[in-house]
C-alpha cells in the first residue's frame, strides 16, 4: 500500500495515541526526542513530529507488533506510512 502524505499522517496520528495509551514507553520516546508532553501536544500535528513517532515505533519490532495488534492493521503499514512523511524518501546512493 502506499500513503499519501495526508494518509500517512492521520496513520501516524493513531500511532501517536497507541504511544500515548503507555505511560512508560511514552517517557522513553519524549527522553529520546528532546521534547517534552507541553512541545508533544504543540507539535503533535507536524509531519516531523509524527514521522519521529513512527520512527520510535519502528526502533523494536514488539512495539510495532503491538501497535499493528491494538489497531488490527499489518505491520508492514508502519514502514509504509513512515515513507510519506518528511524524511521517508528511499535513498539512492548510486
């Protein structure tokens, strides 16, 4: 499947709420950003912001699994929506 950006940014919005849902792993993904809960809920719009959620996501693949499990989807959407967002483009290094 391919994203589109707006697509891919609802995608990673609901992602966003899954880490949000773990009060734990959410620490480790703000201490791992720089930000803090007040910069989240700023900048929880911004294709950046959530391209570094699903980055975060992608870090273990328990947590991919599980956010794919709560949300009945295939894992392999993460990477896909990863891919429309800012950053995401396939590097040639040809």
């Amino acid at each position: 499947m391919q994203y589109s950006a707006d697509a891919a940014e609802t995608f990673a919005l609901r992602v966003l709420a899954w880490l949000l849902e773990d009060e734990d792993l959410l620490g480790v993904f703000l201490n791992s950003s720089g930000m803090d809960a007040a910069d989240l809920r700023r900048r929880a719009g911004e294709g950046e912001v959530l391209a570094s959620v699903l980055d975060f996501v992608m870090l273990d693949d328990r947590w991919v699994i599980a956010c794919c499990d709560a949300q009945g989807i295939a894992p392999e959407h993460v990477m896909q929506a990863r891919a429309a967002l800012p950053g995401g483009a396939a590097v040639n290094w040809t």
